[in-house]
C-alpha cells in the first residue's frame, strides 16, 4: 500500500531520504481515479524509482459556479487502486496546508496560452493549475512529473511553466486512456445519464472523422469545422468549442496547414451537466 501524507513537512522528510541516489516521479490528480490516471502511475515508474501521486480537488481551478463542490472525493478507494500499480506515495493535503490563504495572493499567470480553447469559458483554471502544479512542484521536488494529454492544453501550459520558470523537471505527457467505446476516461463522466453516455462517444468519433478530412484537404478547415459542429449540435451536446491548432497550440489555416507536420483536433462540449473534453493528433502527409 503507498503511504499517505497530508502534511507537507511529513511528505518533504519521507522523500528526502531517496533524493540522492533515485528518482522520483510525481503525478499530479484531483482523485477519483480511473484507469487513465493508473496508466499514468505506471509511466511514471518506467521513469523513476518512488512514485508520488497528490490528490487534492484543487479550488482555485474551479470557477464560481462550477462542480468543487460536487466533484467526486474518493480517497480510499484511489489509494487501493494506487496499491495495484505500485505507487509509493499519495500525498493528500487539505486546503489548508495547500493554501495558507485562499486565494493565494501570489499568482502564476501563464499568459496568451490561458487566453484561448478552455480559457475562454474558464477564465481562471489555468491560474489555478499554474499555481497548483508549482506549488506540487516545489513540495515533492520530482525528476519527472506525467500529466495526460486529454487535458492537452494543460500539458502544454505546464510546459511552459517549466521552461519559462526553469524547473528541473521533465515533463512526460502520457497517451489519452479510453472506455472501449472510444469516449475518453474522465472522473467527470458519471455525470452522465445512461442514455447520454451512449450519446458521449460521437464527440471521439466525430474527431476521427475530422482528422481523415483534414488529412485529405478536400474543404476548406472552416467547411469541415463548421460541419463537425452542426453533427455533434445535432447528436445533443453544447460545443464550448471545436478547433484545429498546431501541436503547440498556434492557430493554422488553410494556408499554413502544410507546414505543420503535426496538428491537434481539440473539443469541449457539454453533454447535460457533464463538460467533455477531448483531442486528437493528427500527421499530416507532407511538409512544406
Ligand atoms: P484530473 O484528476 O482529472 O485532474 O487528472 C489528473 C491527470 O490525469 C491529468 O494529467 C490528466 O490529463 C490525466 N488524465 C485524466 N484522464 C485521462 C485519460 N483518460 N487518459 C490519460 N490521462 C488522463
């Protein structure tokens, strides 16, 4: 069983004595774990010797009006799955360790990266996982830190965070784990009703479709998306957004798409009460 710590100074002193000799590795979570948070524990032991998993449901990434309250808080069974894939350490904080003041008056504000995709509708969550992931970051000192690409923009703010504020940390972005049906694991999933989980799996397939389209440049990006956007309307949800980037999140065009190697379909769109975040990477044939 990995051992829990909630006090920072605890957690600080059980790590130190490896800090020499092994690596540590750090997955940070909001808990309710599923298997992609599992997969992202055992990409974290191919990379380092004693894995730490934080599960805190983090306020300051939660807009007013937004579900802190409602997520789904289930430690102890998060600690018996972390059991089954190895994980040494689960650090699970209160608000209060966390946050001696609330807001914290310090802020990491990561810039034009924050400003687009889900920083349009949140415009605060990526302050609160800047300052949360720093925070993370200090506390457990890892070699290495793996976060999912299903939260690809957030991969790419943390990034960022880590060049621009020269931490000494590699960062692992791991591959989107999915239900059989295609729809990407979420601890926000169970917000789903039966029949629009049946429903969710369209916004997967929908980007598959995209990505087939888009590498056969038969129409114009804004045709195609405009299309996509009409069929996943159609199927029930509300689309926060549908975009197509650059794997580093810069906008393209029907201009500058061959010059990029690599693209990145990205969705969110709300299906009742449950937000559905989603992306796709995408080859295109030729470089310019
Ligand atoms: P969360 O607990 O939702 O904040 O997620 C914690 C970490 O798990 C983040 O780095 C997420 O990107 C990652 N994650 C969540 N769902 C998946 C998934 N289906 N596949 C891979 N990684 C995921």
């Amino acid at each position: 069983m990995p051992t829990i710590h909630s006090h920072i100074s605890d957690l600080r002193a059980a790590l130190q004595t490896y800090r020499v000799a092994q690596r540590i590795a750090l997955v940070p979570t909001m808990g309710n774990l599923h298997d992609g948070h599992l997969e992202l524990v055992k990409i974290a032991k191919q990379h380092a010797d004693i894995v730490v998993v934080s599960i805190f449901v983090n306020p300051t990434q939660f807009g007013i009006g937004e579900d802190f309250d409602s997520y789904p808080r289930t430690l102890d069974e998060d600690v018996a799955k972390l059991a089954t894939v190895g994980a040494d350490y689960v650090f699970a904080p209160t608000i209060d360790e966390m946050y001696p003041l609330l807001p914290p008056p310090t802020t990491i504000l990561a810039g034009a990266i924050t400003k687009q995709l889900c920083g349009k509708t949140r415009p605060t969550h990526f302050d609160g996982v800047g300052i949360v992931v720093s925070k993370l970051f200090n506390i457990v000192q890892p070699d290495v830190a793996i976060f999912g690409q299903k939260d690809y923009q957030q991969l790419a703010i943390i990034k960022q965070l880590v060049r621009d504020l020269s931490y000494p940390i590699e960062i692992i972005g791991a591959p989107i784990i999915r239900a059989a049906d295609g729809l990407a694991l979420s601890s926000r999933n169970q917000y789903l009703s039966a029949s629009e989980r049946r429903i969710a799996p369209i916004l997967q397939q929908e980007l598959q479709y995209l990505a087939k389209q888009i590498g056969a440049v038969q129409q114009p990006l804004d045709v195609l998306l405009s299309a996509s956007r009409e069929r996943i309307t159609s199927a029930g949800f509300i689309i926060d957004y549908l975009e197509v980037k650059t794997t580093e999140l810069t906008a393209v065009n029907d201009e500058s798409i061959h010059n990029h190697q690599g693209l990145v379909i990205l969705v969110a769109a709300w299906l009742g009460r449950a937000r559905l975040l989603d992306n796709l990477l995408v080859t295109i044939g030729k470089v310019r």
